[in-house]
C-alpha cells in the first residue's frame, strides 16, 4: 500500500517510498526490502523463464491479494464486521481474497488466539532497519509473534523476516515471545491434520522456536543489501492537488 502525506497548506499530496521508514534522523529501510538481496536459487530463475514478460504482472496481483486480506485480517481482529457484498449488492472482494480471509477466521475460531498487537510499526536506526509485524497472539500460555502469508509456498525469507522483527519487537518494543510463527492461508491442507499440527482447508500454522541461525543469516543478508544499496535514497513524488488553467 502506498504512503502518502497531504498538505493543504501548498495543496500537495506526496507518495512516500514504501521501501524506507522515516526516522529523526534520516531513515532506514523495511526488512522486506533488505531481503531483496536474498540470493535466488534455481527455481526462482526457472519460474521466471516459465512466465516470461507477465512475471511482474503476476507479482503484482500476488502483492494486492496479500495486501487485501491483511486488511481484512486487521480490521475483522479490530472488532468490524466485515462483508463479501457492497452496498449495491456486487462483490466487494475477489474470490480468492476472500477464501483467504475465511481461511483467517477459520484459525481463529479454531485457536481462540489473544491479539497482544495487531499490525504495529517498529523502526530502529541502531538496527538499521524497520518493519510491520502482523500480529503478537498468545496462544493457550504461548506468545507467538506471527506474520500472515497468502504466497503458493513457504520460502525460506520468511524465517528471515520473523527473525528480524523478533529483535525489533524485543530491542525496540521489549517484548519477548516464546516462537515465531508463519499463518499460511494458501496451503495445500486439506483436513485437521494429525494430532499437535494446527491446521484447517487451505490454512496452516508453522511455529519455529529458535530464530538464532535465521537473524544471523538475515544480518548478513543486510550487509550485502548495504552494499549494493550503499548510495540508496527513498523515491517521492509530489502532486498538486488541483489545476486550474489560467
């Protein structure tokens, strides 16, 4: 989702470069971002081959359906009712967005997970990077810091990722969880599964306790992106928001 400023003052709307957080200081850069250094292995190239020009097509729809039911997400945990039909009676959603979401609230009648922090902004310029977490759930005793993904697979960034806002959340927010955790809501699950898996149809919960070899791996990752980004600037662009001719 772009970020975006309005000044009505000088009238101007300025888009913000999602890539970086602001700071005091300056600004940093979202994990996410940093794990664009991530090398790729085979199968990324050979998915690339197979698709040809339409590659970021497809990752740009891949991106508005997560973004779509993150929303979703947020503002069911919020306490909104949310609902598949607008006002005018067509669909507010598209289908696969919202088998998601029902996949989401499938979990949580299923988990019955206290929301500890839903959707929160953490920045540090002594880390050097900044991130969204999802969500901070205690489940049945255990607090989990979880991110939510809607992507065809489980890819090893991922662990990457939690790893990093684990330290942001401890570091910044001290606060300290027992596992991390990825909520796939497009797995290939058909059932319950066997006893101490939590699952449901097409929804998942993989838990990981020790992030220690993934931070280590996610610092080094930072390095290299530091590197190769090392003359790097937020992009913005500023709008008028109105014309009139003379």
């Amino acid at each position: 989702m772009n970020k975006f400023i309005i000044d009505f003052q000088t009238k101007q709307l300025t888009f913000l470069d999602s890539r970086f957080y602001t700071t005091p200081d300056g600004f940093v850069p979202s994990v996410t971002t940093i794990l664009e250094a991530y090398p790729k292995d085979a199968a990324y190239f050979q998915w690339i081959k197979s698709v040809g020009q339409d590659a970021d097509a497809i990752r740009d729809a891949a991106g508005d359906r997560g973004t779509t039911v993150h929303e979703l997400t947020e503002r069911y945990d919020n306490g909104e009712e949310i609902t598949l039909l607008t006002d005018t009676g067509a669909l507010g959603y598209k289908l696969q967005e919202w088998a998601m979401f029902e996949r989401y609230v499938d979990y949580t009648i299923k988990c019955s997970p206290r929301i500890e922090q839903n959707e929160q902004n953490y920045v540090s310029p002594e880390l050097g990077y900044a991130g969204t977490i999802d969500r901070v759930i205690n489940v049945g005793g255990v607090r989990y810091l979880m991110d939510i993904k809607t992507s065809n697979a489980v890819y090893p960034t991922y662990w990457l990722q939690l790893a990093a806002y684990r330290e942001l959340l401890d570091k910044v927010g001290g606060v300290q969880v027992d596992a991390v955790a990825i909520l796939w809501l497009n797995a290939k699950t058909r059932t319950d599964g066997k006893k101490g898996s939590i699952q449901g149809k097409g929804w998942q919960l993989l838990t990981r306790e020790d992030t220690t070899t993934d931070l280590q791996v996610f610092k080094a990752t930072k390095y290299l992106w530091g590197v190769q980004n090392a003359d790097s600037m937020p992009r913005q662009s500023s709008y008028q928001l109105s014309h009139k001719k003379p």
